[in-house]
C-alpha cells in the first residue's frame, strides 16, 4: 500500500464470514428433558457478537467507513451453471440456527451500508468494488476477509485470520498468478477439481519463469491440462469457476456477469 494515499479507509467487509462467525459464538446447547439436546441462539446475542467483530475491525484497518458484502444463494451462484458441482459438497451440512436470520437482520439493521446482487458471492462483490474506479474514488478500498481466494484481487487485502499482517497490497501481477494457480489445482473446499495431479507445489513449478503475462500463463495451463488428457474448454470451465470477479467481469448497465476468456495471442 503507497504511503502517498492518504485517502480514508472504505472497509469492504465479508459479511458472510463475519455473521457466520457471530451466529456460531452466539449458539448454546440446552438439554430438553435430559436425553433430547437442541441448539438455541438469541438473535440479539448474535447481533452484538456481530457489531463488536465489525467495530473491531474497522478500528484495526482504521476505516472511516465500511460495506457489507453478503452472498447470494448457492443455487443462484452463476458458477453452478459453469460447473454444477460448485460447493454441493456443503449441501446438508449443519450450519447455525440463526444465520440466515442474523444476515438478514444485518442488513435491515444497515439498509445503506450492504450489497447483495443476484448470482453473486460475497467474494465477486468484494472483487467488483475493490477494482471499480468510479466507486468510491475518494476511499482508500480495503477487502477485509478471510478467504485466501481474495487474493486473486489487485488491490488491498486485510485477511481477518492473520490480522497481524496489517493491509497487504496484492499487485496485478501477483493476482493474476493466484487466480491461475487456482485454476491449475482446483479448490476441494469450492468443489471445483482443477486440473488433474497438480497441487499447490506441482502449480509453482510449472508457473516459475512463466513471467506476469497472461498469454504465457494461460499457455502453461493448456499444456498441463492437455497432458492431462482435456481440452481447452475443460480449463475455461475451471478458469471461470476459480476467478473471483473484477470490475471487468460484469456488465454494469445488463446487471449480468461477463464470463472470463484468456486473452488473444
């Protein structure tokens, strides 16, 4: 982050995390007639666990203001249509009682201070306003979040699991890097497999001395998927499952998502 941008903070929040994390705290377990046991969680505990996350927060980013980025469903997610597996691996996992009803009252509670958009994660509207240079122009945006897939964003990034980090400036160059990087191993936590036998290590090796272009990085992937015995349009899908949205991923005027292509040799 430049020292000459002198800027106020805008905290671009993950709500998502930050209303699971509320609803999990605030949950107890009470025993029924001493065999049935049940989870019960007071809305207003949950909301005050909430508020104190997010005030923290912000006076630890030192922001003079903020916005709170929720998910749509998953079922509306426009990368379901790109790869149907995308996160069922979560369908019918226990989440807490409250949450769908804390997130909501979330925004009620902040009618002017919230953003959630049709077929979008938390993540993609983080991505868009970070990147959007006509939001915003005299704030300084910071995406506050745990998920390590923001960091396929350029801009700044405060991961709320590592706070001691402080604000980290993600380049271009590095994004792109962790977006295909993403692209070749795949995401077991999304649902998405990237390219068959490549981790993490496997990805560094063949992206090293690729350089910051995108034309040779997409280059590498082809060649890696290729080997492994799919086609262009099997990276594309992964590609576009992987990307975390940009300003330039989405039509503004159409309210539509712009699915990435590689750039033209």
């Amino acid at each position: 982050m430049s020292m000459r941008d002198r800027r106020p903070i805008l905290a671009l929040v993950d709500a998502d995390v930050l209303a699971y994390q509320a609803a999990a705290g605030a949950e107890k377990t009470i025993s029924l007639d001493g065999e049935v046991v049940a989870p019960v969680c007071r809305l207003s505990d949950a909301f005050e666990v909430f508020e104190n996350k997010l005030y923290a927060l912000l006076m630890h980013v030192d922001a003079s203001d903020f916005l709170l980025c929720f998910s749509d469903s998953t079922k509306n997610n426009f990368r379901r249509a790109v790869w149907p597996g995308y996160k069922a691996n979560r369908e019918g996992k226990p989440r807490p009682i409250i949450l769908s009803r804390l997130k909501q009252f979330c925004m009620e509670a902040y009618p002017d201070r919230h953003i959630l958009r049709p077929g979008l994660e938390a993540d993609d509207c983080l991505g868009i306003l970070s990147t959007r240079a006509s939001f915003r122009p005299n704030r300084r945006k910071v995406i506050c979040s745990i998920d390590k897939d923001l960091r396929g964003v350029p801009g700044n990034f405060f991961d709320l699991g590592h706070p001691e980090g402080g604000i980290l400036r993600i380049t271009p160059e590095a994004a792109n890097l962790w977006f295909i990087t993403q692209t070749l191993t795949g995401d077991p936590t999304d649902n998405y497999p990237g390219c068959p036998g490549i981790g993490p290590a496997t990805a560094r090796k063949l992206l090293k001395g690729a350089g910051p272009v995108m034309t040779m990085l997409w280059a590498v992937v082809l060649a890696a998927y290729e080997k492994a015995g799919l086609t262009e349009s099997d990276a594309l899908a992964q590609a576009r499952v992987a990307r975390i949205l940009r300003s330039v991923d989405y039509d503004f005027k159409q309210k539509k998502v712009k699915l990435w292509n590689p750039p033209k040799s």
